[in-house]
C-alpha cells in the first residue's frame, strides 16, 4: 500500500514539473524573445534592427587653407600615414600601433557616426592636397569625457589649420544639432599646445575634471553664441 503511495507521489511530481518546465519553456522562448529559425532571418533581424535617421552633416566643408572631408573607411591609408608617434602622444594613444589597429579604431568612430554619436572629419591641406589630420565633436556622454578631439601632424602645427577646422566643425555642428548650445573639451594639464589652441579659438574654460583625487584636465567650452558672433 505504502508503496503504492509513493509511486503516486513520483507521478504526480513528473506532471507537475512537466507542466511548469512546459510553460516556463513557451514563455522563455515563444513569449519573451523573438523567433529565429534560420542564419538568413538572424541576419535580417540584425540588418534591420532599428537605425537612427542619418543627421545631415555635410561630406566636404572647404575652408580657406583646409578642407574638412566626412570620415569614412577609405581614409584608414591616409590616417595611418599622419597619425604620428608625436601626435599620438598628446592624445595618449599606444606608443607603437599597426595598420589593423588605425583600421579597427577609424571603423569604430564610422560606426559611432552612422549612429550619430559623434561626427568626425577629416583635415586636408588644401595647398598640398592630402590629409593632414582629423577633428571630432562627440555628443555628450558618459563614458568618453570631453567631446572634441583633435590633431594635426606636427608638420602642420602653427599654421592656422586647426583654428579653421575648429570654426568649420563648430559652425556644422551647431547647424547640424540644432538643441545645442554647447560643447566641451579636455585638455590635459600639460598639453599646452592643445590648451593654446583652444583658448585662442575663445574655448573659456569652465572647470576642472579629476581622476584619482587629482586635477588631470582643464574643461573648456564653446557656446552657440560665440561661434554665431564670428564673421563670416
Ligand atoms: C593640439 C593641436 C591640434 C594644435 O594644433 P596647432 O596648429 O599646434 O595649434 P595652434 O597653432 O592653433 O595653437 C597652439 C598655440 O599654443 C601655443 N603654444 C605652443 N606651445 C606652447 C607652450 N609650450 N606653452 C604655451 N603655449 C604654447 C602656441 O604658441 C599657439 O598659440 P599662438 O599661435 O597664439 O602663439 C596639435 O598641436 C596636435 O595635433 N597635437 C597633438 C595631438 C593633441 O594633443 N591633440 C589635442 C588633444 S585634445
């Protein structure tokens, strides 16, 4: 009898979980995530999942002395070729990258503008006609202080192109974005030719930024207002 008993008890337990594996099962897969059956549907689902609408940035902004070319693949050559040992430092990138590194790096900021997280150009010298350097603005965030980013390779420092990059990009941004009414820059301490740079464009400085309980960079800023106050 008693035997019966417990083989009643081991019955009903097989159902009960069979029931509750059942359900947990549909709702696991059939009511909390989507269906995929097949490598060609994953691939439309990825290819298809959400975009942001492309912000209208322009391709090519010409200036006097440079010329400011919207980011793509193509420049990763170029990119390679002028991101020098000596500009890298200022930015406190590697000492030592290869090709596949620049690649990787210029196909991440591509990817970050089609998302619109930040649009980056390209710095061309007009009267030599090639790359020079490269410019960003990133939107604000969280995880990358700062929004500018900017170099020139050091045969170009001092001649007034990044001044002009910095108006050009400026204008385009505040064109582009029309909600903003700002934006930042970190410079290091000891980055005075970044620091010069900046507050000769008219970046006031608006604080300090800490990294370990000590000041690492001044925070700079430019307004709307001061780059629509600029002639033409
Ligand atoms: C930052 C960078 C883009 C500036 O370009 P640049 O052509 O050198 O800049 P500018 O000539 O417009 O301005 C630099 C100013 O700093 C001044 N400066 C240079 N060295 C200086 C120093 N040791 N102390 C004080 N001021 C200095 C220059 O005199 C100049 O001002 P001036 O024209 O009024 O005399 C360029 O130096 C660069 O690519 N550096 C490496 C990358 C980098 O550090 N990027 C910035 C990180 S946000």
């Amino acid at each position: 009898m008693k035997n019966w008993f417990d083989f009643k008890k081991i019955i009903f337990t097989i159902i009960t979980l069979s029931i509750f594996g059942f359900f947990g099962y549909y709702l696991f897969f059939n009511g909390t995530s989507e269906k995929v059956n097949t490598v060609q549907e994953l691939q439309k689902k990825v290819s298809t999942k959400e975009k942001p609408k492309p912000l209208n940035y322009s391709d090519e902004i010409p200036g006097k002395i440079i010329t400011l070319k919207k980011m793509t693949l193509d420049c990763v050559q170029d990119y390679y070729n002028v991101f020098s040992p000596r500009v890298r430092q200022g930015l406190e990138f590697p000492e030592k990258i290869t090709f596949a590194y620049v690649a990787y790096y210029v196909d991440s900021l591509v990817r970050k503008q089609k998302n619109n997280k930040l649009i980056a150009y390209n710095i061309w010298d007009n009267k030599d006609n090639k790359m020079v350097g490269s410019i960003q603005v990133r939107e604000k965030n969280d995880y990358d202080p700062g929004q500018l980013g900017m170099w020139l390779n050091e045969n170009y420092w001092g001649g007034g192109r990044i001044q002009e990059a910095l108006l050009l990009i400026s204008k385009e941004y505040f064109r582009v974005r029309t909600e903003a009414n700002d934006y930042i820059a970190h410079a290091r301490l000891w980055n005075d030719r970044s620091l010069g740079s900046l507050k000769k464009f008219g970046f006031k400085k608006v604080g300090d930024y800490v990294e370990d309980g000590k000041i690492t960079r001044h925070v700079y800023e430019i307004t709307r207002a001061d780059i629509e106050a600029r002639p033409n």
